[in-house]
C-alpha cells in the first residue's frame, strides 16, 4: 500500500540520513519513478523533505523533523540492533513485517545513536541455523500457523513412527505452533489430550470449517517447557550407547550442545585404543541412524542391536553402490579386443 511505502520512505530517511532515490527504490523494492512521486506527496503533506542534486546528492529531512525513543541506554539499543529476523519467522511469512517494526524504532532513537545499527550489522551477525538445514519450510506449515491464529480446527494426516505404518487422519483443536531449533512442533488437543507433533511430519494439513475455544488458562511457553522437562525426564528419547574415537570427543559439543561435556567427563576410562564409551539420545532410530552415519568411522554403535545392524545395512548398501559404480565405470573404460 502507498501509505506503508510512504511511511517506509520517512523511516528510512530518519534512520539513515540522506539517501538517493535509487538506494531507497532498491530498499523499497519500486522504481525510481514511484519514489519520485512518493518524494513529492510527502513534501505536499508538509514533511519537510529536500533533495541535492549531483554526485553527493539525495533526499534528507531537516534535522528538526525527528522524533525520540526515550529511556534507552546504549547497551539497550545495541541489543535491539543485533536482533535479526530468525528463520522460524521467515518461513511464517512475517519476516518483512519485523524488518519493518526495526527499521521503524531504529529511526525513532536520538541522533547520538544514529550510527550504532550499522556498527552492529558490521560486526555481528546471529545465524540460527543448523548446517545442512532444509531452506524450504514445511509444506504445511503456512496451513498449521493460519488455522492456530484463526482458532480453527485442523485435519491433519501423520504416520506413526513405531507401530503400525498405516496413515492417521484426526481432527484436532491447533493451540500453538513451537520453534525449537529451527524445527517446528504443533501443540495441539483432541479429546481434551494434548499433543505435540512435528510439523515436517505431517503428511498433509487442511483446514476445518469449524472454530474452537480456546481454553483460557492454557500458557503455550509454560506447556512447553514443562512437555520438554517431562520427555527427557521419562527417557521417551531414543538411548544409544557408542564408543567415540579419540580424535572425535572434542568435536561432539558442536553437535550435541555444551551438556555432552558433562557425560564426558563422567565417561568411564578410554578403552586399550583410546575410544570411550557414551549414551547418546535421540528422536527416534531413524534420527540416529542419520546423524551417526554423517560420523564415519568416528562413533561405533555398540546398543541397541537394532540400530548396530540398521546402520550397517546402510553402510553395505552406499560400499555396494560405489563398487558397483566402479565396476561398471571400468569395464567401460577398457580397451576392445
């Protein structure tokens, strides 16, 4: 809309100071023409907007026309300006919004803080990310958010991962949808129980024509936070018991977190050949057998039996391909009598 573009042009100007038009079309994401025409609705509105011409030239405001966000310290504003727009968000959609809502306090602060944004976006940067992760959201994402923010009920389609592989259809109430390192988590009721699936589980997600109730004393961050504390109180992850090679024990804070450290130190002594023994948890054994096979050689599954043999099945499968490959390569390459 013109009004949210016009307002746009006035932040970025009191945020950045003088601009040319093409920098704030490329910002904006509209010709030059359109900035133009914007430039002038605002200076017929009584902003008071001028323009230079030349090499240096650009738009600026007077330095009179400012206002102030009151009552920040500087440590304050430097937090504020390391805030980045996290991928959970992006994927919802609502990346541009928050851009926007930064962009729009950041031109609200006094001039003595003028240039503290660009200092930070120089120097730090928050990549939330895990490597290797999925760019695309969950295909159902969008479907999971509208019908939690519109109290609909949901139809949502899984299979179960132990069981039966026959597919579940179920008709449940969506309380809240939950980010947990850039993975996101349903929270949603049915019969009055509370579920959590994973969103990139759902074999498909359509929105119902019925509306629910939200019961009123249900806190989203607290349910979750106590579901957490309760699933790795039970064990309801998947324990797998390795031996770890020496020269891998340091890398495993990088993909476990920092509390591996701990059962480290608690490890009992290496064995002859230096290698530890630890228990490692998971989701489930199909995520176990994931992560350690990205190990090599590094990480020896010595329990469950289940995954021991899971992993070796996969093993033989990629040597056989590869051999195979080879073969085929070389009987191809040689010479005919």
């Amino acid at each position: 809309m013109r009004a949210d573009r016009l307002l746009s042009i006035l932040m970025l100007l009191q945020a950045r100071g003088r601009m040319t038009a093409q920098r704030l079309a490329g910002e904006l994401e509209v010709s030059e023409r359109t900035i133009y025409r914007d430039i002038d609705a605002l200076s017929a509105a009584g902003v008071p907007i001028y323009g230079d011409r030349g090499p240096e030239g650009g738009y600026a405001l007077l330095d009179s026309y400012r206002t102030s966000l009151t009552g920040l310290t500087e440590n304050e504003v430097r937090a504020l300006f390391m805030l980045s727009i996290p991928a959970p968000l992006a994927e919802l959609g609502v990346g541009e919004e928050l851009r926007a809502a930064l962009r729009k306090l950041a031109a609200s602060l006094p001039d003595v803080h003028r240039d503290d944004r660009e200092r930070v976006r120089e120097r730090i940067h928050l990549d939330a990310t895990w490597w290797s992760r999925e760019q695309e959201p969950p295909p159902h994402l969008l479907t999971v958010h509208e019908a939690v923010w519109q109290d609909r009920k949901l139809y949502v389609k899984y299979r179960q991962v132990f069981g039966t592989p026959a597919v579940i259809e179920r008709l449940v109430e969506p309380y809240g949808l939950v980010a947990k390192a850039g993975v996101w988590h349903l929270v949603c009721a049915r019969n009055d129980r509370i579920r959590v699936h994973r969103v990139s589980r759902l074999l498909d997600a359509r929105l119902s024509g019925e509306v629910f109730e939200r019961p009123s004393d249900f806190d989203l961050a607290a349910f979750w936070e106590t579901w957490c504390m309760e699933v790795e109180r039970h064990g309801s992850f998947y324990s797998v018991v390795v031996r770890v090679a020496p020269n891998f024990v340091d890398w495993l804070p990088g993909y476990f977190g920092e509390r591996i450290r701990a059962e480290i130190a608690q490890a009992g002594p290496p064995d002859e050949e230096g290698w530890i023994t630890l228990e490692l948890r998971f989701e489930n054994l199909w995520a176990a057998r994931d992560r350690l096979l990205s190990f090599g050689r590094a990480v020896e599954v010595l329990e469950p039996e289940a995954l021991r043999l899971s992993v070796l099945d996969f093993a033989r499968q990629i040597v056989d391909l590869y051999e195979t490959a080879d073969r085929r390569e070389n009987a191809s390459s040689r010479p005919t009598s």
